[in-house]
C-alpha cells in the first residue's frame, strides 16, 4: 500500500472544516463538555466497548475497528480517567472523519489484529495518522471560538477581583478543563495552537 498518498500531510484548517461540520450536526446547541460518549453510541452507532488491560497489551488505550462500528478501550481508562477516556473517544471519532478511506478493505477487530495492522504503516506516517486524529480530536472537544470566549471570561473574572491569570496559569486550565471536559494540559495546548495565549511559565 501506498501509505504517503493514503495519509498525506493535512492542513490543520482542513480538518477544522471536518469537525466544525461534526459538531453542527451533533452538538448545535454547544453543550459542553461535548457528549461525545452519547454522540458516538446513540448517534454515530458504535459500540463502546472497555476491555481490561487493553493498555498493558497493546500499548495503547484505544482503537476503532476496520469496520468503524466498535471503538475497544481500555476499562481502567473508562473508570477512573474520564478526560483521558472522552480524549480516546474523540481520537477514534477523528481517525473515522478523516481516514475512512484508510480502513476500507483493512480486517481487523481484535487488539491484536490492530496491533499488526499499524506495524505494517511506516513510523513517520503512522504519526502523521495519529497527529491528525489528535488535531481533530482538539477541534472538536475545544472549538477555537468558544474557547477564545471562556477564556476571557475566566480571564476577566480573575483581573475583576485583581488577579493576574499569569501568576496562576495551573487555576486558568483547571476552570477551562472542567468546562470542557479535558485535562488541563489540552487546554494549555490548544490555547497555545490557536494563537491565544502561551504558556506564562515558558521562556521567552
């Protein structure tokens, strides 16, 4: 397989365009966080299906399978990490919107099959593949827009009561992370990869 036509480089504007159209469709209303689990069960139709030490043995915490109808993940995941766990979901729901093309005539289910499917991608390409699914992943569960208009309200709250978010970045993705959903870290990276706000604590 030709794996550079089947996953060139994507423009990241190219896959805003793929997950501005998902949450139109899904999520009008901008109800947050994201119900990404209910979108993906009662919407999308895939089964979510925890499996323990799926991590352990596969070295990762989830796929979907080549038929795009089950996304398998890993049950400690799902238990006890629920940004991590709606992270994996929104991953896989990325690889369906962009790489579908990529799974069509691929045979596998099982975490095994999968595993030997992604060693036969050449490792550069097998992270383009997954930095992808990454970026729409962010798109989707941290809209630019609606970010850009928490962030300053959380900002100006903060400068209202005489408080410097720089001096306390850590409080600033916490608040957005529970609005959102996500670890705080996403917040702090997708604040910083659309042009936003860096991270005070980083050199200049």
């Amino acid at each position: 397989m030709d794996w550079e036509r089947q996953i060139p480089y994507l423009h990241p504007e190219a896959s805003r365009k793929q997950a501005d159209a998902f949450l139109e469709e899904h999520n009008p209303g901008g109800v947050l966080p994201l119900p990404i689990e209910d979108i993906i069960e009662f919407r999308l139709g895939i089964n979510i299906v925890p499996i323990h030490g799926l991590q352990d043995r596969i070295d990762t915490v989830g796929f979907i399978t080549s038929d795009l109808q089950e996304i398998d993940v890993d049950l400690e995941v799902a238990e006890r990490f629920p940004s991590r766990f709606r992270w994996t979901l929104t991953h896989e729901v990325g690889h369906l919107l962009l790489h579908r093309h990529v799974y069509d005539g691929q045979q596998f289910r099982t975490a095994d099959e999968w595993k030997r499917w992604t060693r036969s991608i050449p490792d550069r390409i097998y992270r383009r593949f997954e930095a992808q699914a990454n970026t729409v992943a962010a798109q989707i569960l941290i809209p630019a827009t609606v970010l850009t208009d928490h962030f300053e309200q959380v900002v100006g709250k903060l400068e209202a009561e005489g408080l410097d978010w720089t001096v306390a970045p850590d409080m600033v993705y916490r608040i957005l992370g529970k609005m959102f959903g996500v670890a705080p870290d996403s917040i702090m990276f997708a604040l910083r990869n659309e042009g936003l706000a860096e991270d005070p604590r980083t050199d200049s």
